[in-house]
C-alpha cells in the first residue's frame, strides 16, 4: 500500500537540546533507535514486497474510496468535504490528493489526515482516506486567576464547551493570554494547557482541558540607564519616555510595570528627543533587560548620537496660493535653527491637534481640501541640513452634498441649523470641527460618537459629500437632588425636558412620551426643606425665530421661607418670607471678537412679602420689596465636544445685574434718614430710655427700612473663569477662579439685604430663597462660611484633575481630585484675597442620561467655619442632579 500523503503532525518534544553535562545518549535511548531501525527495514520491505505497479506520469480513474479511523461522520460526508469523486480522474500522486488534504483540514474537523493508494486494478486507482475526530472541549478548568475574570478567559479564547480543540487552538490561546498578561506588567507570564481523552460509551472524541495561568508577580523596573549620549542627559532621556518608568514612590500617575509594546514606542520617543536637539543621526545601537535579585529589572540603552545639524535653506516649491513669506510665518523655523525634525514635522502637520497652527491646516482651512505637504532634504553638507517644502496645491474643494445621519428623534432643522457646513460652500477643515463640537454641545447626541465622514471625494472637479453621523441620546432628565443643609435635609424633585417641541403640545401623536425635537428646554422644579419650599417653571427657545441663534427664555418661580426658632431648632410656620419672580432674557452669539462669544439680556422681577419675619439683616418683619433689575452678561465658551467631560478650551463669563437708580431721581434725602435711624438705633441701645421710647424707635426704625428697601436699588457684579488642559490621553486639569460683588450706588442707602452670597458645601439652593447666591466650597457645611446676613464680596479658587472612567453613552463616568479655597467678606474693608478658606479632597461623577449628573465628594476643610475654633476636618457631599 503507498501512502500518497501524510499530514501528520510533529511532536512538541522534537529538536530539544541533548544534555549538556554529558553529551552521551543513554541507554535506553540507543535500544529505542535499535528497534526504530528495525521496523523501518521491516516497513521497506514490506512496501518493497507490496509495491503497486503504477505510471507516475499516467492518470488513473478513481475505482472506488473508502474512509477508516475513529469518526463519528458518515462515509459518504467525509468523501464530499475531501471534494474527490468515483470516476473522477487523477496523477498518483499529484495535486488532486494534495487538494482533498487541504479540504479535509480546512474544515477544522479532522485530525492525523492520511490518504493511501490501496490498489490498482483495471486501471483504476481505489484509494483510502484515513483520519480522526478533532476532540470537543467536554469541560475547562482554568486556574491562577480569579473567578471573576474565567468567564473574560473563556470568551477571548472561545473555549465553549463543544468547540474542536486543535494544536493551533492551544497555542493561540497560550500566546493570547501570554501577551495579555504581560501588556499587565507580568512579564513572566507562563500559561500550560493539559487535555485529557474522555473514555465512555459517547462515539463522539471528547476532552477535557485544565489551563494553568501563572502570571507571576509584576515586573517592575528599578532603573534606567544610558550610554553613548553626552548632549542629552539620562533625565531627559528618561522624561521623554512617556509610558515605561523606574522606580519613584512619589509618582502616581504613571506606574513601573514593564510593558514591552510600550517600551518599543518609548524607545522610538527617546530617538525623537535627539532628533529635538539636532541629532538627526541618532540611533539605538542596542538594549539589554537585566534580570535583577530582587526580582525587578534594568534597562540598558546603548545609543549612538552622531553629529548635531542645524537647518540650512528652506525653500517652498509649487506653492501659488500663499507667498513664501506666508508660509515662512507659519513655519517659523529659520536658517540657522538647530535641527529638529519633530518640530519640523508638526510645524507641517500636526496630527495631534486638529486646528493646530501648521501649513496643512492653512491650506485645508481655505478650501485645498486635496493640497498635499511634504519636506525632502536636498543637501546636508557640513551637517547644514538644506530644506525644500514641495507643495502640491490641487483645486479647491467645495462641499457638494452635506446630510445628518442618526437623528431619529432630534428634527432634521434643528440639527441643519447648527452645521458650518453648507452645500455650495469651500472646504475649510476647522468649519469641520467646529461642526462636531457644536453638535456635541446640543445635549441631543453622544459627543464620543459624532463622526465625520468624508464621501464621494472628486479630486479632478474638486467637490466633496460630508455626512455627520451622530448617535441620540436621552434628553429628558428627572432630576432628584439631595443634600444636608440649612439645619436639615434639602430636596430635589424636577423635570427636565432638554429636547422639547412646544408647537406639538397639542398633538396626541406627538407624545412619545413627551413632544420633542426642536431643541427647546422646558424644566418643572421643586425644592423643599423644613425650612424653605420652592417652584419654578422654566422654557428656553435657542433659535428664535429660526433663523439666528437667538435664544429666548423665560421663567417664572415661587418661594416660601419659614423662619428659624433657636430655642426649639424648629421652623416656625407662622412667621415666613415669599418670594415671587419672573424673568425675561435674550442671548446672541456674537461675530465679533470672535464667534464663542454671547451676549445676554434679562430683564426681571421678584416680590418679596415678609409675614412676622423678623431678623437681624432687615428690621421690618411686615411689608414687601419690589426688585426689577436688568442683567446683561458677556460670556465666550469654546470648550471641547464633550459638555459632560471637556478636554480643552475654556469658559469665561462676566455678568452685571443692575437695578434702576431709584435714590438719583426720587427726591428722598437718605442721608437725613439714615441719620433719623442712627438716632433711633441709639434709644434702643440706651440703658435709660424707656419701654415705650423702645417701642417706638423699633417701630421707626422699620418704617425708615421699609421706605429704604420699598424698592431695591443696587448693583452686582460676577466673574466666573475655567480653563480645560488634557495633560496626558483623558488626564484633564481644571483650574477656576470666582469673584462676585454687591454694592449700593447711594452708601447712606446701604447695600440692600437681598441677591447676597453664601459660601461652604456643595451649592445646594443656588439662586433660591432671597436671591442668595450659594457658591460650592466643599470641605465645609452648607453656607457656613459667610454671616448669618451673607457677604457682599466673595472669591473662590479651585483646582481639579479628572479621569474618565468611561465616557459610553448610557453612563459617563469620571474621578476627580480638587484642592480649593475661598471666603465671603462684608465689606471691602475686610476683603483679602488671601483670606481663604481651605480645602481638598476626591469625588466622583456619573452621568446618566435621565438623572442628569450624580456624585459625591469627600471634602476635607483644613481651616475653621464660622463658629468653630479648629479645623473643619472632612465633609461628605452629595450632588444629586444637573449640575455642571
């Protein structure tokens, strides 16, 4: 019998080395070659005795094939996948044998594939294929991880029950969880696979397996060290290795573990840093990884520096649009210059920035959509490296067709509106990203998922197709906002309809389960405490009109104030202070300085009526206060896409809220008053007056308060700035600074008692109550750093550092560590910016969809509240709503 082919597989035992200390074979090693080479003389024989008479350059009709082995197929099923026929004519051997061997592994169900030549008989070749099953996974066992983490192992690797175990299964999955691990810093990773044959009644061939995981410890790295570099230092060599680190207990953020994928790019980063300084040349000649006792690692890098360039000429070739001049401008690089390619190269195109200053994004900018850029070094005699920046200009590109794709909910004109983009228009890359930012800030998609996509580019008539794909997310929140306060719990209950539709509130079929996708923003709130209860209604309309982006809103609040009873720690029912308003505002996008900046107007009213409500900050307990004041806002936002998680840009707003000069026009001598009040104030502080005297300076003294504050006249001042800095991927700084002021324009009126600030806790209350402003200051109690009254000044710092857990759609997740400090003053006189209030501490922020913004932070005040003679020590914090 001839065997045609045979693709069996190798042992793993094969090539080992033989023993080193002896270099003999054993004993039973030569008795094992002594009977292999008797069998194969006996096997030569007996092909020699059985040998088929054959034409190798003949081709012989298939007579008949049969199947052996332990398979659980039919016959017939296994002739088919193999793709040989009876009758069908073919060489012994030849391709067709090879070809049905190929069939057979490539169904991944055989194993030990033989085909024979059985015999020749009246010219026809009868053939016989011989194999087995490939075995099922019966059961798995994986060991040295945790419980946890074996559905992960079993997923990664499909190792379902049922599924073939091949030799090429094995070792993928050994090399699969070998590189994982030691992307994890476990560089001595070792994974061993065991299977063991299932013997029962079941034809079908089964195994099981046991998959031992020994990671090992983590490989961290003790040091790193250079030689063959003298114009750049180790440190900065090490510095400019951005993922791969020794040792240093005082870092944080980057970790020691060796992680070779990284440690190939950092090399590539340390080449750069030469190439930074001059040293076009350099190269890494070698590296060595040494095992140390203490079961870290060194890192030896052997460089070779070569000789420092600098820049020669630079010319600018096939440039027609732009003067070299211009692009010089751009460029800033000039003779003379040490040379620094990387600097060269991000001065042409910055690929780590989309709307960096370079030459492509000049050209993209302005239409040369299809403009290509590239640098070729001409000469480098005497290390003068000679430049020549070749351009290739092409046509520019106009946009011919521009679609939305992904908003089911959101109406077609509500997004259309906000795109930079138009038909018709020129090409300029930073209308595209301006675009996907503005989307991104609507509140209506996922900003991690807007994507621009480029279709149909025609070089030759110089159009291009944009189609943004964007990806809705909820829009409607049910706000719950809870919080420790004022003496008791403070909460939350609101709707929040982000993506509202007014002109469909009348339409049944548009509720599903609410009218929207116009854009506009309907919110219902209450707040209530054992203290205070307040409603609000407010609706925005961003385009007014629809044509500019004009935005009008409204809102119209109530609420109600009971007065705090020391003696019994309770509110008193009886006694309270309401609070009625309404405001109008309207806010335009302005061109001018540039295009984030807005202009906003407002025009509102609030009743203040007092029943029995006595305190220290105003003396009338029955009466009212009138206050219409007008407020007109500059703010510029260009903050990256993401509102929840910004990575860069900043936020500026300047705010002055002003009532009308009532004391310039209405004849009143305040002067004669507050002298007249003085007096009064006097007889009250007098050991000799008398009960009745009392009686009556008290009830002037309301009188004169009551004319004073009939209606309120002051102005207020705000300032609110914070920047975004993306330090390192997802690492991003937030630094703030607040100030606010509230003045009197006639001093012997007095600075009114109402819009003051409170300062301390975590904002709760925030433009409620009497037109107190509450500013966050965690660490701290709810307004507990300012008076009883409030403060008429107060600033605020902060610094924060974010990290994004996840930023999906259906929850974005991130971490933040602050530092913070700020106080409240009563008056320039005691104002110091450097009195401070401080604090520090960790939080974290989950954003959902419906719920808004939820998180919580453990502040830690290192200075006193009022009332307090120590520090404050910690403070735990609860956001519970939409809170940016």
């Amino acid at each position: 019998m001839k065997l045609l082919l045979n693709f069996k597989k190798e042992r793993e035992d094969l090539g080992k080395p033989v023993n080193k200390l002896t270099n003999i074979l054993p004993f039973y090693t030569y008795i094992k070659l002594c009977i292999a080479l008797l069998l194969l003389i006996v096997n030569c024989f007996n092909l020699q005795a059985q040998d088929l008479p054959y034409n190798s350059n003949k081709k012989y009709p298939i007579g008949k094939i049969k199947v052996q082995g332990n398979t659980s197929f039919a016959e017939l099923t296994i002739i088919n996948f193999s793709g040989l026929r009876k009758g069908q004519e073919i060489n012994i051997p030849g391709e067709e044998i090879g070809s049905a061997i190929k069939k057979l592994w490539g169904t991944k169900l055989f194993n030990n594939i033989e085909i024979y030549l059985a015999k020749i008989q009246n010219d026809s070749a009868y053939l016989e294929i011989r194999l087995a099953d490939l075995p099922q996974l019966n059961d798995l066992k994986v060991n040295g991880v945790k419980k946890s983490k074996i559905e992960g192992v079993i997923k990664d690797n499909k190792l379902k029950k049922g599924t073939k175990v091949t030799e090429n299964l094995i070792t993928t999955t050994k090399n699969f969880l070998t590189r994982k691990y030691k992307k994890d810093g476990f560089l001595n990773t070792k994974v061993h696979i065991n299977t063991i044959d299932i013997k029962d009644s079941i034809k079908t061939s089964r195994v099981n397996m046991v998959l031992n995981i020994d990671k090992g410890t983590k490989v961290k790295i003790s040091d790193i060290t250079f030689t063959g570099n003298n114009a750049v230092s180790d440190k900065k060599l090490r510095k400019a290795m951005k993922s791969t680190k020794k040792i240093n207990r005082l870092r944080v953020l980057k970790r020691s573990k060796f992680i070779d994928s990284a440690y190939q790019a950092d090399l590539s980063s340390v080449i750069d840093k030469f190439k930074e300084n001059g040293y076009r040349d350099a190269r890494i000649i070698s590296d060595s990884l040494i095992y140390n006792d203490d079961k870290t690692i060194s890192l030896q890098i052997n460089v070779n520096e070569g000789d420092p360039y600098t820049f020669g000429d630079i010319k600018f070739i096939g440039n027609t649009v732009y003067t070299d001049r211009e692009l010089s401008n751009i460029l800033r690089i000039r003779k003379g210059d040490t040379y620094n390619g990387v600097l060269l190269q991000k001065r042409i195109a910055d690929n780590s920035k989309p709307d960096g200053n370079d030459l492509t994004n000049l050209y993209q900018n302005n239409g040369y959509l299809f403009s290509s850029i590239r640098q070729v070094e001409v000469s480098a005699d005497d290390n003068v490296i000679d430049m020549e920046i070749r351009i290739t200009e092409g046509k520019p590109a106009y946009f011919n067709n521009v679609s939305v794709v992904g908003n089911d909910k959101t109406n077609d004109h509500v997004v259309y509106r906000t795109l930079r983009t138009r038909p018709g228009g020129l090409y300029s890359k930073a209308l595209v990203v301006r675009t996907v930012r503005e989307l991104g800030q609507l509140g209506f998609f996922d900003a991690q998922e807007i994507s621009p996509d480029f279709k149909n580019p025609n070089p030759v008539e110089g159009t291009i197709d944009m189609e943004y794909s964007v990806k809705e997310t909820g829009s409607s929140q049910i706000e719950l906002q809870g919080g420790y306060g004022g003496g008791g719990f403070i909460g939350t209950l609101g709707l929040s309809f982000n993506n509202f539709s007014i002109k469909d509130i009348f339409k049944k079929e548009a509720y599903k389960p609410i009218p929207m996708g116009d854009g506009q923003r309907l919110a219902l709130r209450l707040q209530a405490s054992r203290f205070y209860q307040t409603y609000s209604f407010q609706f925005s309309e961003p385009w007014l009109g629809g044509k500019k982006p004009v935005q009008f809103s409204t809102s119209i609040s109530h609420t109600k104030q009971f007065l705090y009873d020391y003696i019994n720690r309770r509110a008193d029912k009886s006694r309270s202070f309401n609070i009625t308003g309404i405001t109008f505002g309207l806010a335009k996008r302005l061109t001018v300085p540039d295009d984030f900046f807005t202009l906003s107007n407002a025009i509102s009213y609030q009743r203040y009526d007092l029943n029995n409500y006595n305190t220290g900050l105003f003396t009338f307990g029955d009466g009212f206060s009138n206050n219409l004041s007008y407020t007109v806002g500059l703010s510029r936002d260009n903050t990256s896409v993401d509102p929840i998680f910004p990575t860069g840009g900043s936020k500026f707003s300047a705010t002055a809220e002003l009532s009308f000069p009532y004391s310039a026009v209405n004849g009143v001598d305040y002067t004669a008053l507050k002298e007249e009040r003085n007096e009064n104030q006097s007889i009250l502080g007098s050991v000799s007056s008398t009960d009745l005297e009392r009686t009556n300076a008290q009830n002037r003294i309301s009188e004169i308060d009551q004319e004073r504050y009939n209606w309120l006249e002051f102005y207020k001042v705000n300032f609110k700035g914070e920047w975004y800095t993306e330090i390192t991927k997802n690492l991003v700084l937030r630094p703030l600074i607040e100030f606010g002021f509230l003045g009197a324009y006639n001093n012997d009126r007095g600075v009114i008692p109402f819009e003051r600030f409170f300062v301390g806790g975590d904002g709760l209350g925030t433009y409620s109550l009497d037109g107190r402003e509450a500013i966050q200051l965690r660490g701290y109690p709810n307004q507990s750093l300012s008076t009883q009254d409030g403060g008429t000044i107060y600033n605020k710092y902060s610094l924060e550092l974010r990290y994004p857990i996840t930023l999906k759609a259906s929850a974005k997740i991130y971490g933040a560590a602050f530092v913070e400090a700020g106080n409240s003053y009563n008056s320039f006189k005691d104002f110091n910016p450097f009195n401070v209030k401080r604090s520090a501490g960790l939080g974290v922020r989950i954003f959902m969809p419906a719920f808004g913004l939820l998180g919580i932070d453990f502040g830690h005040g290192f200075d006193n509240a009022l009332g307090e003679t120590g520090k404050h020590g910690w403070e735990t914090h609860f956001i519970i709503g939409q809170q940016f």
